[in-house]
C-alpha cells in the first residue's frame, strides 16, 4: 500500500483521468484538489449526495474557497426534489471525459465508479403500483417470483436487492440477471485510467466522522437545514443526505440537538461501513491508498 502523498508523479500524468474513492471523512476530496493544483485537472463529483443544490455543508460539497482552487463539476446541480440517477450522472460525466481538461473523478458513490468502469444497462423505471405491490409481498413470495438465473446472481437474504429484481422482471418481463447480460461496453474502463480507493480502518475513520460533524454544526449544518425545513419531504431525493432527517427533526421540536447530532453521527458511521463493503467486493483491482489526513 503507497500513502497517499507517496504516489510516484510518473503515475499522475497529464492525460490519464484519475479517479479516487473512499468513504466518507477519508480525506479523498483534499487530495483531488492537491492533485489538481499540482498537475491540473478538473475535478468532477462521484458522490450521489453532493449534485444537491440544497445541502453544501452537510454532505461535506468543497466549499466555494476550494472551488476557486481548481476547476470543479457537477457539484450541488441537481434541484432538491429532482431525481438524479447513476444514468443521469454517466450522461453529465460524458462531455468532462471528453472535454480539454484531464478529469480526476472523486466520491464516495460506488455504484457510479462501477458503471462508469463496467458499464450500467439501462433498465426502465418501474411503475408506482408495481412497487407498491412489492412492497406489500413477503421475502419468500418475491424469491420465489424470481427466474433462476436472477436468483442465483443476487444475496437473496438482501430485501432490497431481491425486491428490486422481482419489481424488474414484472415491470419488464425480463430477469435482472438476463437485462444485466445486455450490458453494454464501460465509459471508462479501469486499464484507462488510475483508479486509487482509500483504505480507512474503522478505528481511525470513526472518531474523524464524529469531529467532522460537529464541525458542520460550527459551521452551519443547522441553518442549513432550518433553509430546508419550508417544503421538507422525507421521501425527496436530497432528503437523503446524511444527518438531514436528524436535523430536521430537531428543528421540528422533536429531539434534542445532541441526540440528533448522535444519530446522524451513528448513520455516517453505517454508511461508512456500507462503502468499505462495497469497494472490498466491487473494486479489488483498484490501488489502495492510505489516507494521511
């Protein structure tokens, strides 16, 4: 494993789009913008929560002195109440992979550094009254609706995931695993660029996830949220952001500051977690870096 300011410059050239994942608090952002500054680029948003517009300093987006560093993009573009899909991202990806300027892709979104180095089929939306027809169904009723060569590509102790095929198959009448069959060739494969993910052990990461929230709340995550409070949904696309239901609900009168605080605390923490499984079993080719801030 290199450190993170131990990556030779022979492997930072000037043409090679970069792109670096980690969880969240790792310090991924920091070292784009060094990499930027010290050899250009641009540097574009591979986190699915920071394309909000409403919410800069809870998801942690750069701040407006980072972004007249270096260039960049798609960062806070997206209307609170607008879906924004992994396809949606791969289609405002295009023009920067191709554009003048060297991208150095940075986030904490694996499925979007997946479909952009694997490839993503595009599957049709799936109607309101097949998924709440899902969602009214038992697990063993949703497997056993499933084709067999979905069944046995998916973790069937997975709710989610097993919902979300059998929501497929009867919205389109195809298996995931026969749609996922028809996918088509990488925007980027891996062989093309330098793919870095930050190992961040538990142990280190944590107690840094817990300072950097309550230094969110120094620097604003409250009014930030108070911003948010007139037309809050729970079911908008940016209300998912990490620590906005916490905060909000304690603006709502219904839990303290601290335990609000706690629980966001708690969620960064699991999400966390959930990042560090998924580049453990989606990205094992990538180069692993230590973070050292």
């Amino acid at each position: 494993m290199i450190s993170l300011h131990g990556i030779p410059d022979a492997r930072i050239d000037r043409e090679r789009p970069i792109l670096i994942a980690g969880p969240t608090a790792s310090g991924k952002s920091g070292l784009a913008l060094r990499i930027a500054e010290a050899m250009g680029g641009v540097i574009v948003n591979a986190d699915a929560l920071q394309v909000f517009e409403n919410w800069r300093i809870l998801t942690a987006r750069p701040s407006p002195e980072d972004e007249a560093r270096a260039a960049h993009r798609l960062y806070g573009h997206v209307a609170r109440d607008q879906v924004y899909s992994v396809g949606h991202w791969l289609r405002d990806l295009t023009p920067l992979l191709n554009g003048p300027d060297r991208p150095i892709i940075v986030g904490g979104t694996g499925l979007y550094f997946t479909a952009l180095t694997s490839g993503l089929v595009e599957i049709p939306p799936v109607p309101a009254n097949v998924r709440a027809e899902a969602d009214a169904m038992t697990l063993h009723d949703l497997l056993t609706g499933l084709d067999q060569p979905t069944r046995t590509r998916i973790d069937t102790a997975n709710r989610a995931r097993v919902q979300r095929a059998w929501e497929v198959q009867r919205a389109t009448g195809r298996g995931l695993a026969d749609w996922q069959a028809d996918t088509p060739a990488p925007l980027l494969p891996e062989a093309a660029a330098l793919c870095l993910v930050m190992e961040a052990p538990k142990d280190w990461l944590s107690p840094r996830i817990d300072r950097r929230f309550d230094a969110m709340i120094t620097a604003g995550a409250l009014d930030e949220a108070r911003a948010n409070l007139p037309g809050w949904s729970p079911g908008a696309p940016s209300a998912k952001a990490i620590g906005a239901p916490e905060l909000i609900a304690h603006l709502k009168g219904e839990t303290s500051l601290e335990a609000a605080a706690a629980a966001a605390k708690t969620a960064s923490r699991q999400y966390a977690k959930r990042q560090r499984t998924w580049f453990r079993a989606r990205m094992a080719g990538w180069q692993r870096i230590a973070p050292a801030d």
